[in-house]
C-alpha cells in the first residue's frame, strides 16, 4: 500500500527520490570517509613496524664489519655469518616481516651484502630450502625512495609497492653508517601485503555493511515521513491517527541504537532526543528536549559553526555535508561526532532540521593506542642505542689491553 500511495502522488513521488538520494549520497561519503581513515591507519602502523625493525636491525650491525663481505666468496667468512645471525634473529621475532637483508650501490646499482631465507611458516626455524641471495646479486626490489633515503643517512619507508612473483611488498630501510661517518650502505625489511590486504576488506566490509543498513533503515524513515506528511497535509487521516502514526516515528527515533537523532526547530531547540543521544552525551530527554543545541553540545567555536549550517538548511532545502567535530558530553568531556543536518520539509518549507550522528571517539582512541605502541617500541630502540654505546666502549678496552700487549688493535673506533 505505501509503494502506490508514493507512485500514486507525483510530488511526493518526487520528495522520496530525492530523500533517497540525498541519503544515499551522505552513505557514500561517510563510508568513503570512515574506511580511508581506517586504511591510512592500518598502512601507518605497518609502516611504523618495518622502520622501527629496520633501524633495530641497523643498531645491532657492525658496519666495519659488514664492510669486510666484499665478494661471493666472503659468503663463508665470520663477518657474514655474524651479519646473517642479527638479521635471522630480527626475522624470527617480528612475524609481520617476511625478508630481511642488506644493500650496497655497486657501480649505481643496488646489489646484495647479506639475505637471509624465509621463515615462511613462522615455525621459528629459517627455511633452508628458501634460496638467498648471493653477494653482488643486483636486488630487483627497486624501493628507490626509501634505499635513496637510506645512503643519505636517513630512515624511510618506502612510499611503492614493490610487485614479484612472491607478492606484493612494503619496504622500509635504515642506513649502516661506519665509525668514521661513511655509509657502507642499508638494511631493509619487508612485509607481504596479503594479510593487511586482508584485514583491509574485512574493515571494508564491515564498514559497506553497517552503513548500507544504516542507509535503508533512515530511505525506509524518511519515506515514512513523506507519506505521512503527505497524508496529513491532504487531510486524509484525523489528527488523533496522525498523532498516533507521529508517536510511533518518534518512538522509532528514540529507539535508534545504531545512530543518534535529534529534531531541531529554527534556532536549534532540541525538538526530538534519541536513547543513542542519551547514550553518547550523557543528558537525559528531560534534560535536552527544549533546550538549545547550541548551548547544551557546542564550544564557541562549534556554536558558530553549527549556526552556519542551520542557517543553509533553511535557505537552501538541501541536506549539508557531513561533518566531524568534537561536541561536549554533560560531563564536559568531548566526543569525536560525525553528523549531517538533512532539512524536514512540509509543504515545500523547512520546518524541522534532522541532526544523525555517529560517536567516532572510538575510532580516534584506536588511533591513540596504536601512536602509544609506536612510542614504547622507538624507547625500546632508544635502550638498544644505548646497550650499542657500552659495546663500543668495551671494544676501546678491548683495542687499549691489546696495546699494552703489543699487539695490533681489533676494531676500528
């Protein structure tokens, strides 16, 4: 009955198509928007994690002794060997890096030092049967920003995605600077990105899911709204029903769980408050319906901004942009919300601004744990600089008992 109600009445036809529209329009974006922040966030942290290894990688390498692996024939000398050790030990415990290796240019052309094989299986041990590298082997890998970046002293991640048969590859690189300044060249990890690729799509998917349901439920609201308004303003129904059907929407409204609603009037009175908006700012229906949005939920500079956008969904009869600002909790405290003001026409002028919110606070405190993670790891790098102080220090004494004795120093300091 509703479909040849709305079909029947060409305006109200007209008003859906366009509420549809609109709704869908606001889907769109607030999904595009909401998955491109979860995906930056998941390629920063990764990002992160292969610096991080890489520079753990560079502090733990001596190199004056990997300057020593010159030629293929090194590939059995004690300073691969303890080389390819450090590398092996950073593989085994990061599981997130698939190879580990390092670089020098030879002749304007990246080639190989020291590769270490795959643990592919993450059984702990090294597959053997993962072929290496050889020394001078030129490496394909081509992250030049990054390798760039590394021979002039600095650490990166590469900004490429660099594609083989084995996958598709992020690289970061760290630079193996000798005592005497020099940089003998880098080391660079990797990490597939089939499994963030992964974790991508079902962030993709939860995020397209929960938004097309949230778009169908608000098409299925506002087409109620449309027919009732058109009812109502056809005189099709007594008021007493009209009440009736107005109470079981709002009772809809206060019920949302998966979205906050309010109605405000022209100055921004609070008309409707949802349980979502009791949830998310802490003030009871008693307590919000009645008074004004802009003192109760804004600071001065959101007050002023809010103003605005009532005062284009008057003039103009379209919904707005959606936006993200921090409004206040009852208790003061401030919540990330992402919100859109879509207009409630009725007989062709506004009479009521539909406030639907989403609290994204969540989304930014995900944010924050993972930048404190990123801090415990680059103090845990800082202790390691640290513990490679005292070994040159030790190999001071070393060279200073060696004088005493006569002897030739060991190390180069």
């Amino acid at each position: 009955m509703g479909i040849r109600y709305i079909t029947s009445r060409p305006r109200l036809l007209r008003n859906v198509i366009v509420s549809t529209l609109a709704i869908l329009s606001a889907t769109v974006l607030l999904t595009i928007v909401l998955y491109g922040f979860e995906k930056n966030a998941l390629l920063c942290s990764e990002n992160e994690r292969l610096v991080l290894a890489a520079q753990s990688a560079a502090t733990h390498i001596d190199p004056d002794i990997h300057a020593e692996i010159a030629d293929p024939g090194d590939r059995f000398s004690d300073a691969y060997e303890l080389t390819s050790n450090i590398l092996g030990e950073i593989l085994r415990g990061n599981e997130y890096i698939r190879n580990i290796y390092t670089v020098r240019m030879t002749e304007g052309s990246p080639t190989y030092v020291v590769d270490v094989p795959s643990d592919l299986n993450r059984d702990g041990v090294l597959d053997k049967n993962e072929r290496a590298q050889g020394i001078g082997d030129t490496a394909e890998f081509a992250p030049s920003d990054a390798l760039r970046s590394a021979l002039t002293g600095s650490v990166a991640a590469s900004d490429e995605l660099h594609k083989d048969g084995g996958g598709t590859w992020l690289t970061a690189c760290a630079p193996l600077k000798r005592y005497d300044g020099s940089i003998d060249g880098a080391v660079c990890t990797q990490s597939e990105v089939s499994l963030l690729r992964h974790r991508m799509l079902v962030t993709a998917y939860i995020t397209f899911g929960t938004m097309a349901l949230l778009s169908i439920a608000l098409i299925i609201l506002a087409a109620s709204l449309l027919i009732l308004r058109e009812r109502l303003s056809e005189g099709e129904q007594e008021a007493t029903k009209a009440d009736a059907m107005m109470d079981v929407f709002r009772a809809a409204f206060e019920h949302s769980s998966l979205t906050a609603v309010q109605s405000l009037s022209r100055n921004g009175e609070i008309v409707l408050w949802s349980r979502a908006c009791e949830e998310i700012f802490g003030y009871g229906r008693a307590e919000a319906e009645g008074n004004n949005a802009l003192d109760l939920l804004f600071d001065a500079e959101g007050r002023a901004q809010f103003d605005k956008m009532l005062d284009r969904i008057w003039e103009t009869k379209l919904a707005q942009p959606a936006v993200e600002l921090k409004l206040l909790r009852s208790d003061k405290s401030r919540a990330t919300i992402l919100f859109q003001l879509m207009p409630i026409l009725h007989g062709g002028e506004v009479t009521e601004a539909l406030l639907i919110a989403i609290d994204v606070s969540s989304r930014q405190e995900a944010m924050k744990k993972t930048e404190d993670k990123v801090k415990e790891l680059k103090n845990l790098q800082e202790r390691l600089l640290a513990r490679e102080g005292r070994m040159i220090e030790l190999k001071n004494e070393i060279n200073s008992l060696l004088e005493r004795l006569g002897e030739k120093p060991k190390y180069v300091t």
